[in-house]
C-alpha cells in the first residue's frame, strides 16, 4: 500500500523559483546530484586513506617505556 496522504498534504509546498546567483558549498536548493553514491565512495576512501596513513605514522612514532613480556607455558594444563 503506498502512501498518498504524505505526498499530498504534507511538506513545504511546490518548487519555488530561487536566485541562481547565490553560491552554496553545500549545493543549493533541492540539490540530489545524480552521482551521489559516487561521490559518498569517493569521500569514504579518502576518510580511509588518511586514517589508514595517520593511524601508521603514530604507530611508528609511539615509544613505550617497558614491555610486554607474554609467557607461553606449553604442556602445563
């Protein structure tokens, strides 16, 4: 069943004709780019790959005053 009442009642009204010259970084008015997922991929691995680059550079920067000793005891259950 497919709702009707929202679609015809509900909502800020029709398409408004808006000014062309004002600039937004964020897109605009009623702004859905056709490529969206696209561009959510593109964004996604850039966030990846810096996190992945920052993430090493601390690991190899990181200095540790004593370390971890592990003790395997093979054959003592």
């Amino acid at each position: 069943m497919v709702c009707t009442y929202a679609i015809h009642f509900l909502g800020g009204g029709a398409r408004y004709p808006y000014p062309k010259y004002v600039y937004s970084p964020a897109g605009g008015w009623w702004t859905r780019p056709s490529n969206w997922a696209t561009n959510t991929a593109v964004a996604f691995s850039g966030i990846l790959a810096v996190t992945y680059f920052v993430w090493n550079i601390s690991a190899n920067l990181e200095v540790r005053t004593w370390s971890y000793c592990f003790v395997t005891v093979v054959g003592r259950l």
